[in-house]
C-alpha cells in the first residue's frame, strides 16, 4: 500500500510543475506544513493574548463590575474584528498577487505589490481609526449595553483605535510574505506583538503606579504599543532580506497605479463581504446583548475564545491552500492549485473536528480556566461548546475553502454567496425568533450554526464546479 500522499506526489512531478523559492523541491505535504508551521504558532501565541486580554479584565473586577467589564471586552473583541474590513481586503489583494508573482517567477511584481500595498495597509488603518472614532458611541448605544460595561466599552475602544494604521501596515507587509512562501518572517513580527502586548497590558493594569492602575483602558495601550513594536520589527527584517524574493527597493515605494488597482481589484469584493458579515455580526451582538440573561455577551465572548483553540489553526492551514493555490496558479497548474486546496482541506477537517470533540469532553473544564469562578458564564457558556464541536468540520470546509478561492482572487464569489447565508441566518431568522421572543443564548448559536453548514454546502459545490480557477488577478 502506498504512503499517504504519495499520489499527490506522483501527480505533482507527472505535471511538471515545481514551485521556486523556499518551496522547491519540497513534495506538496511538505509544502503544506512548511507554509502552515509557522502560521499555526502564530496564531497559537494571538489565542493566548486574547486569552491574557480575558484574564486581565476578569480579575479586574468581582461580582456586577465584572460582568460589565466582560461584556464590554465581548464588545471590543468584534469592534478589533472591523479592523480586518479594509485591513484584510488589502493583505487578500497583496497576498493573491505576490504569490501569483512568485509561482510565475515575476520578482519585480512582487517587489511592487510589496511596496504599494504597504500604502494601501497603512491608508486603510488610517480609514479604520477614524471611522471608528466617529462610531464608537452610536455603535456601543446600539448595541444596548448597560452604562457602567457602556463606559468600559468607550474606555477600550477609544485606544483600541489608535492601533489601526500599525496593524494595516503590518497585515499587508505580513500578507506579502506569506504570498512568496515566507512564513516564518510573519510569525517573528507577531511573537513580537504578542509578548508586548501581554507583559505591557498586565503592566498597565496591575502594576504599580505610574505604569499601572489605567484599568480596561491599559489592555488597549498594551496593544497598541505591541503593533507599533511588531510592525518596527518587519520594516528591519524586511530591510535585510537583500538576497531574498521580497525586500525593500525604493523604486517600489512610488505610487504606482497599476499595480494599485490590481491589489483593490481582488481586495474591494472582500471588503465589501467583511464589511456586511461584520454589520450582520453586529446585529447579532444586538440580540445577545439584548437578551434577558445577565452576562450573555461575556459568555458568547467566552465561547468563542475557546472555540478559536481549533478554528486559528485552521486559519494556518487556510494560509497555506491560498499560498500554494496562487503559486500554482501563477506557475501554470491549475491541478496542482485543486490537489494543495483538497489536500488542505482533509487536514483542516480532521485537526478541526478533533478539537471540537474536546471541547465537548472538557467544556466546564475550558470555561472555568477562561473565568474562574463565574458559575454565571459556566452555565451559559457550556452548552454553546456542543453545537460549537458538533460544526467543526463546517466551519473547517469554509475557512479553506473561502480562503483559497481568495487566494486565486475569486472574492466576488466568496462575497456573493458568504453574504448571502449570512443574511438570512443571521438576520432574517434572527429577527423573527426575537420578534417571537423565542431567542436564546443557545438558539442563537444554533442559528449560526445552521449558517455554518449552508456555507459549508455552497462552497463545498462552487469548489467543485471550479470556475474559481480562472479568475485573473
């Protein structure tokens, strides 16, 4: 019997077709961990932040202040996830022509995507801060929470902000590295970013005065500083890659209009997506929040953090079939692109669906070390990790099945239809069940769940169907 992914090989070298770079001579498994390795730690170290940001400000407080605080650091989990609106739009337009370029052996594309998209992260950050600066109160009285987590909320958020053009900068820059199959770069930048913001958001809070004693408001500092430091960090690394595909030329920094509209041209539909899912998140938030059980948005909040233990890894493995998908496709294998997204996909499912059975198995146990103590966000919190095992293989076929098509630059499909599902799972039956005053916490999260399968099917069939293989980038 022939050794798993021996086939793939097989078909790999039957076609012809090897991938330069760090990935040459590397068999497609190996292409696929060397590319994911990197990521998975890195997304490792983003769980634990969110995870210390979550212990910080459950320790802050006992009793109602507590309940308030967590709702309000529930608020400013989504609120950061709008910074991926604009931010993530450029890194998916970067990312998709860089690694075009490199699978053609196009260095000076790549050089140029490199450098216009760093003004295009750095833009986009600038247009994330203000328009959160402006909205941030509509947005915290919408959703309904009470004054005093309304008045954390403000405290967070209003620093939080200031974070969006380093993080921008730092997406794109990241983006483009990963599009030339450096992911080891990447993870260097955000280890930096992690360990500021944890040791200098403890500081900030629990240490002595002047550096601490700033409360939720110094969580939000801690992160600042940290993408500030990370982004430093990439501009050196970058500077010294003189050798390597990508690296800082002077010339690449002029604006240059063509290569501008080819990033927006990929990125715009993506934002367009990001932008609905997060306006239609944000009513969900609305409903969460307005339901009659104290500290529901803390327990949501609680819920996802551990669910993001198996769907950041999978977000790893997604980095790789969208790298190796655009590489492929640049290089002239529209095959090889189908057998690194397939091959992707397997891993996800069967990595994803085993953490959901842990969950399952240990959930009191997770809630417990998320917030000690709070049998309040226990008893609500617990339940959600079942529908939550139950759906990760769904969740695992959308995130690699989304990604990769954006990674060939087919984000109008993936905008199309994601807003599609989401709307009315997330809007429409949403509305109806609170209308009938039949909602839940858990009701909820089997809506968004049901959202999760439909995706799951849609994305399974466009795949299949394969006209996402011919969009140009």
């Amino acid at each position: 019997m022939s050794k798993p992914g021996a086939s793939v090989e097989a078909n790999q070298r039957a076609t012809g077709v090897q991938l330069g770079g760090r990935l040459q001579g590397l068999s497609l498994p190996r292409q696929v961990l060397f590319l994911a390795f990197w990521p998975l730690l890195e997304q490792v170290l983003t769980f634990f932040v969110g995870f210390t940001d979550l212990i910080i400000a459950g320790r802050m407080a006992g009793g109602v202040d507590r309940v308030a605080i967590l709702d309000a650091m529930g608020l400013g989990g989504y609120v950061a996830w709008f910074f991926n609106i604009l931010q993530g739009a450029v890194a998916t337009g970067v990312m998709a022509l860089v690694s075009r370029a490199t699978g053609g052996g196009d260095e000076t594309l790549a050089n140029r995507a490199l450098g216009q998209g760093l003004w295009l992260g750095i833009a986009a950050g600038c247009a994330t801060w203000v328009i959160l600066w402006l909205g941030i109160g509509p947005l915290v009285q919408w959703v309904g929470l009470t004054p005093t987590a309304a008045s954390y909320a403000h405290d967070f958020l209003h620093t939080l902000a200031i974070s969006a053009p380093f993080s921008g900068a730092l997406f794109a820059i990241n983006a483009a590295l990963r599009g030339s199959g450096d992911t080891r770069t990447p993870f260097l930048s955000m280890i930096v970013v992690n360990v500021v913001n944890t040791a200098l958001s403890w500081t900030f809070v629990f240490g002595p005065a002047p550096l601490g004693g700033h409360g939720i408001e110094g969580i939000a500092r801690g992160t600042v500083v940290g993408w500030i430091t990370g982004l430093l960090t990439t501009l050196m690394l970058v500077g010294r890659r003189a050798n390597d595909t990508l690296h800082w030329q002077k010339r690449f920094l002029k604006p240059d209009p063509t290569t501008l509209g080819r990033i927006i041209k990929v990125g715009l539909p993506q934002s367009v997506e990001i932008a609905g899912m997060w306006m239609i998140h944000a009513f969900s938030i609305r409903v969460i929040a307005g339901l009659g059980d104290q500290g529901a948005l803390g327990a949501h909040i609680l819920a996802i953090r551990v669910e993001s233990m198996s769907f950041l890894p999978g977000f790893a493995i997604a980095t790789a079939a969208a790298t190796l998908c655009g590489q492929y496709l640049g290089a002239g294998s529209r095959e090889m692109a189908v057998k690194s997204v397939r091959l992707c996909w397997k891993y996800a499912v069967i990595l994803m669906g085993s953490m959901g059975l842990f969950f399952a198995l240990y959930r009191h146990e997770l809630i417990a070390w998320m917030a000690p103590g709070s049998e309040l966000h226990a008893s609500l919190a617990a339940p959600l990790l079942i529908i939550c095992a139950i759906t990760q293989p769904f969740f695992a076929t959308c995130i690699i099945l989304k990604t990769s098509m954006r990674g060939a630059g087919a984000t109008p499909i993936v905008m199309r239809w994601s807003f599609a599902s989401l709307f009315f799972y997330r809007v429409a039956v949403l509305s109806i069940l609170a209308q009938l005053h039949l909602t839940t916490l858990t009701l909820v999260w089997i809506v968004l769940s049901l959202d999760l399968l439909t995706q799951a099917f849609i994305f399974t069939r466009l795949h299949l169907q394969g006209k996402w293989l011919h969009y140009k980038v």
